[in-house]
C-alpha cells in the first residue's frame, strides 16, 4: 500500500476489545511498519490474517484496497466463501515544537463474513478471466509511476499449488491505452459493487469513536466529531450559511483592494501564515501568527528574538495595509476570519479555512 510520512507509528504494542460490538483494536509497532516488513507480515501481524501462501484452499484470492482487505476462497473453485477486514488508522493528540498535531496509535478494524453467492460470482470471474495471470505494476510497460499520495491496491492468487502477488500503484490515473490497465480498473470496480464494499465500509464509519482523527492510507485524514461538537456545529448553521453566502463577494472584494495597495516590505520576510479577524463594522480587529510559525526558544535565543522583531513588522505591515480597506457597506452580521499569507514574490495571498 502506499505509504507517506503521515503514517507515525508508535512504540507501543498491545490487543484488546474495542468496545462492545465486532470492533477491535490493535496499537501500531514501530517494529512492524512498511519500512521493515511486507504487507503480508503487516496484515498477519496487526489483523491475524494467515499469509495467503498458508491457505488450506485449492483456490484462495485476496485483495486489499485503502481500508478494507477482501478474502475469497474455495476447495473446489465452484462455489466460494468470503471475509472482509474493514480498517482504518486512529490518531492521539500530541504536543509539537508546533504546537498540537497527531501521531497514528492503532488500528481500529472489524471482520466479517460476505455472502456466499456474491463470493462465488467473484471467485469465477476472476477464475474465468484468468486475471491471476495479470502482470504486476513494474512488468507493465508504459505504467507511470509519477505520482505521489494516490494509493495503491493489491492482489494475491492461490490457485492450487501456484502462488503470486501482484500490486498496482495509482492504478485510477494509467492511461487506459497501457495494456492491462482497462482490466485492473474494471476488475476493481466489479469487486467493489458485488461485494457492495463502499456500503460495507459506510457502516463500518459510525461505529467508530467520536473525537478522534482517523485514516485509511495516511495521507486523507478524517474528523469525526464528539456529540457535544456535532451539537455546536448544528447550532452554528445559520451563522455558517450566512458567511458563506457572502464569502465570494468578500474574498473578490478583499483581493481586489489588496493588490491595490502599494505594499512596500523594506526588506522584511514575511513568510508566515497571519490569521486574521475582522469585525461586523468591516475593519480589521486582530492579526496572528498562526501557532506553528511562532518563533520557538529551542531554536536559539538570537533566532528568537529577531523572529519576533519580523513578525512584528509584519502585523504592523497587515494592518498598514487593511487600514485603507473599507467593508462597512456590507453590513455583516458576524465576525469573518481569514488566512493571510505573501508567495515567494511578495504577492498577498488571501484564503478562508473555515469549515461551512
């Protein structure tokens, strides 16, 4: 599977029930991470799922895709039983020179028994195709493998006595002209609909903990929020449909008057990221640095210091600069926020974070 650097395994090493239902939990092991061990040592390991190369079947496939591992077997290769593992990593809050992030700690994951008829429609198609017989990734001529954070999925084939693994990076963005590739994408998208995976897995979400930050590959995160958050958020619905009515009409208006200012940076960086905050009169209110740019002492007492003297005049810049900028004609109701930040030619750099 595709790994990024967002996929901070933890020391620690331990099994046990995840609350009351099917759900369990396993903490992540810097002793066994993609670095050091194969996918299939990393699924044994972490979802007790026996090497592929073990099974007790004549015919035994598995195919794993972001979040979710598919297992297809039989003694005949005639009518086929089937498992599903649906997955996903649970992230903890930890403190950084940065201020707060988040570091992966365990998987959460649940098995279950598929349909016996929709396991055999997969079986015999991929028995009839012979899709076992499909080249991996770096055997096809002309795959790209350009690009970065897209995933991967895999397969593995027991077909009696014969044993293969086959892994296909970015798979969705292969020119379909490339021999195979049609096949890969079909073959994954008729699993997915018989099987009913995307469903599977929607079921699988709200058992999950709230509160806490969750991923399937590393690199997409997902919140779920705690009852008490979700209630704020609900509340604060008018308040969001109303900011986002106005949002295009503020940021063209905002953009347009800053590039009408002469903005003169006297040899300062401003390279930081500034949030900030304007009133319902219009006028700006209040200029931050956002938290993980803050200077750090760790850094070196002089770094320091003269860290806070640049932000400084920068703040001081900001504010020159939306001191001639009148919003008072849109009368809003609440207060706006927004992200200001200069690209490497100095050029004012406007974006809104707020989550509608």
């Amino acid at each position: 599977m595709k790994k990024t650097t967002l996929l901070i395994l933890s020391i620690l090493i331990g099994l046990n029930s995840y609350s009351q239902s099917e759900m369990k939990s396993i903490k992540l092991s810097d002793e066994y991470s993609w670095r050091s061990h194969s996918q299939s040592e990393l699924n044994e390991f972490y979802f007790e799922v026996e090497p592929i190369k073990n099974s007790v079947y004549k015919y035994h496939f598995r195919h794993q895709r972001d979040g979710q591992i598919i297992d297809i077997y039989s003694d005949n290769g005639k009518v086929f039983s089937g498992e599903l593992i649906n997955s996903i990593i649970q992230y903890k809050d930890i403190k950084t020179d940065y201020g707060t992030g988040s570091k992966a700690n365990s998987y959460i994951y649940q098995s279950i028994q598929l349909n016996t008829d929709s396991a055999t429609k997969v079986g015999a198609m991929i028995l009839n195709q012979k899709f076992y017989s499909t080249p991996t990734d770096t055997l096809i001529a002309g795959w790209n493998f350009g690009w970065l954070d897209c995933g991967s999925i895999s397969f593995s084939f027991k077909v009696q006595n014969n044993f293969k693994v086959s892994e296909y990076t970015c798979h969705r963005l292969q020119n379909d002209s490339i021999n195979y590739v049609t096949s890969i994408k079909t073959m994954y998208d008729t699993i997915g609909q018989i099987l009913d995976l995307q469903n599977k897995y929607s079921e699988f979400e709200p058992k999950l903990d709230k509160g806490k930050t969750y991923s399937k590959n590393g690199f997409v995160m997902m919140y779920i929020m705690s009852e008490k958050q979700s209630l704020a958020f609900q509340k604060s619905k008018p308040q969001r449909e109303y900011l986002k009515s106005i949002k295009d009409t503020v940021d063209t208006y905002l953009k347009a008057e800053i590039v009408k200012q002469k903005i003169e940076f006297s040899e300062i960086d401003c390279i930081e990221d500034y949030q900030l905050t304007f009133n319902k009169n219009g006028k700006l209110k209040d200029v931050k640095v956002s938290n993980y740019d803050k200077p750090k002492l760790s850094d070196g007492l002089d770094f320091y210091f003269e860290e806070k003297r640049e932000i400084r005049k920068c703040k001081k810049l900001i504010k020159q600069i939306f001191k001639e900028i009148d919003m008072s004609s849109f009368n809003m109701k609440f207060k706006i926020y927004r992200t200001l930040s200069f690209g490497l030619e100095n050029e004012a750099q406007l974006s809104d974070n707020m989550i509608y």
